[in-house]
C-alpha cells in the first residue's frame, strides 16, 4: 500500500481551509438553537467533496477513505467536532453498500445526486429492543403483489428528519440461530412520512445533527430498491459498517486535538502564582500525553483506511482505530476541562461541547466494551462471552 503524500497534504490543506471559514462560533451557534449546517454542507458540495468516495463515473472524486479521513479530521479539528464530521461523513460511510453492491441502475440514479449534495440519505439499522445484537432486529419486509411492505422501528437514526432516501436494514425472513445474520435484506428506499413516522429525540449533544426514533408502517419498496441480494443485507452492510469506525476515528482524533489546542493556549497565557500554570508538570504531562495518544491513534486510523481502499480485510485495524481514537479524544477533551478549570464549563470556552461530542462515541456507534468483545473473539480466538 503506497500513499500519495502530496496529494494527502494538498487535500489537508484545501480541506482545513474551508473547514476554518466555519469555526467555533458556528458550531455554538448550530449546537446551541440546533440549526442543521446547511450552509456548511452547501460549500462542500460547491467544492465537490461531498462525492470523496464515489467513483467518477457516478459524479464523485473516485478517492478513498484515507482521503475522507483526511477531511474529517480537518473538519473535527477546525471546530467542527463530532457535529461538523457527522454532517460531512452521512455522505462517507452510509453510501458504500451502494457503491460496493447496488444495481448499476442505483447508482446512476442516486450517486450522483449525493455527490452533488442534492440529496440527502439517512442510516436505519438499530433498533430499541435489539441492542448490539443486529441479528435481532424487528423490522421485516414482506414480500406481497409485486412489491415489499416494510413494518417496524428504529431509534437513534441521524438526519432523519431531512432524509430523502434511507438505507434500511429489514428481516425477511425469520432469525434462524444457527445462521443468525442470514435473511436480513437492505432497502435503499423512499424516506416516505406518510408511512413513517420521525420523532426527534432530545439529548445531549450534537444538538445540529438531529436523532430519531422511526415508527414504520407500510412503508412500500421495490425490487429495484434492495441492494444486494435478499436475505444477504448484512454482508452488504459491513462496506458501510468498516469505514464508519474510520470516519468516527479521524473525526475523534481532529476534536481531541482542537480540545488539545484550547487546553494549551490556556496553559501558556493563564498565569497563576506568578507563573503560567502550563509550567507545572501536573498541567503539562497530561496534555503531552494526550498529544502522544492522539497521534498513535492517527497511525492505526491511517493504517485501517488504507486496507479498506486496498479492499482487504480491515475489521481488527479499524475497530482498534475508533477505540483508540475515542479514548485518547476524550481523554484530550476531559484535560481540557481540566486544564481551563471553571471556565471549561462556559459554552464560549468551547472545550465542553468538545467534551459532550466526544463522549458520545464512547457508546456509539459500537460501544468500546463490544470493540473489546470483537478482538478478543475474532483476533485473540477467546472464547465469546456475551
């Protein structure tokens, strides 16, 4: 695997200065009265990024992850945070089930339209009663007069509310344990609210990139909706399920290190008994620490994305990416708070939307215990204990 260093730091470079015309001041702003980054997406699109992944002949750049990753560090790192990269990675991962196994119908149809950002899809997989176990979903599809009728629930799925599209994983026939992932087929359907009910959920952070749950009733498909093979979904949803643990990983690493940033400008001009408190090997050791963390997470990430272009396996690199990448940004994020004392709890800081937004990922989209659970099963060949 030969990376293009050049065209990586020209890409960082165009990437960040676009990121930078949207700051720490926007992000508050959309966080705050939870405006969706409309405009933030429209300058995107204009540039053509938005497409990174897609091939050429469908509209988009015909790059790969390790450039997405690029952009989506610049993106957390600028301000953006895990809110910025959200907006920016819905047209990252949740496509590549469709460019690896749509029809070629599909995706004339529907690459193009994402890449220019005339479109916008969303992600169904979870479920309220299934936890981590995907293999349990509810949400079946029925095959009747020509078509398919789609009855269910999902929570916790992203842009929901502006969705014209959205890549759903359904049953389609019923969960057989010796085979448990089999018979799961994957809709690239209508977002259709006659038939689906969105309800925002309230929460924490990300306040711009909304969340909900979706009540689904009769909601029909076609044939030429389903991507893939029916009752083989879940195989094509691993080509969106590797890269979203890169994604979430560049993203992590670029606002642990705005949290870094803001903790050691802090350091340096804050001056407490006569000296800056970055002086102070207490304050210090910890963010240099962080920095190190940071940076070695950056390696796995760049490693994962890399086999993931080459189209090897990549399952153990870009798990441990996104677990590294979320401890050492939270960790960042946490010594920040730290380092800023009591005006890391003022919003105009910064720093604790930093800390919201990386402590989300801790549980989502895989909890760290179930990237524990994984390597210990299917690289270290311990026995499952769940």
């Amino acid at each position: 695997m030969t990376v293009d260093t050049a065209q990586l730091e020209m890409i960082r470079v165009a990437a960040r200065k676009l990121a930078d015309r949207f700051g720490d001041e926007y992000w508050l702003d959309a966080d705050r009265n939870k405006k969706y980054p409309w405009d933030f997406i429209k300058a995107f699109a204009e540039q053509g990024w938005l497409g990174v992944l897609m091939p050429e002949e469908y509209g988009g750049m015909g790059l790969g992850m390790t450039e997405a990753g690029v952009i989506l560090h610049e993106i957390g790192e600028s301000g953006g945070g895990h809110s910025g990269a959200s907006a920016f990675q819905y047209y990252v991962f949740p496509p590549s089930p469709i460019i690896h196994h749509g029809s070629e119908a599909m995706k004339k149809k529907y690459l193009p339209l994402l890449a220019k950002g005339e479109m916008m899809m969303c992600f169904g997989v979870t479920e309220p009663d299934s936890g981590v176990d995907t293999s349990r979903i509810k949400t079946f599809a029925k095959r009747e007069d020509g078509r398919w009728l789609i009855n269910g629930q999902k929570v916790w799925i992203s842009n929901a509310i502006n969705a014209d599209r959205i890549l759903l994983l359904t049953r389609t026939s019923p969960r057989d344990g010796n085979r448990p992932f089999d018979g799961m087929t994957l809709f690239f359907c209508e977002l259709d609210r006659k038939h689906i009910d969105v309800r925002p959920i309230d929460k924490l952070g990300r306040g711009c990139i909304d969340s909900n749950e979706l009540f689904i009733e009769n909601l029909e498909a076609r044939d030429e909706d389903v991507v893939g093979d029916v009752g083989q979904g879940f195989k094509c949803l691993l080509d969106g399920l590797n890269p979203e643990r890169i994604a979430v990983a560049f993203a992590q690493i670029g606002t642990g290190r705005a949290a870094l940033r803001k903790a050691v400008q802090y350091a340096k001009e804050r001056v407490v008994f006569d000296r800056p408190i970055g002086k102070n090997q207490a304050i210090a050791h910890p963010l240099a620490d962080s920095y190190m963390r940071l940076s070695a997470a950056e390696m796995v990430a760049m490693k994962a994305a890399q086999l993931f272009d080459a189209r090897q396996p990549c399952g153990p690199e870009a798990n441990t990416a996104k677990y590294l990448a979320t401890e050492a940004a939270f960790e960042a994020a946490d010594r920040a708070m730290q380092t800023l004392g009591g005006y890391s709890y003022a919003k105009e800081y910064h720093v604790e939307r930093y800390w919201r937004e990386t402590r989300l990922l801790k549980i989502a989209p895989i909890s760290q215990e179930m990237v524990l659970n994984y390597i210990s099963q299917k690289v270290l060949d311990l026995p499952k204990s769940y």
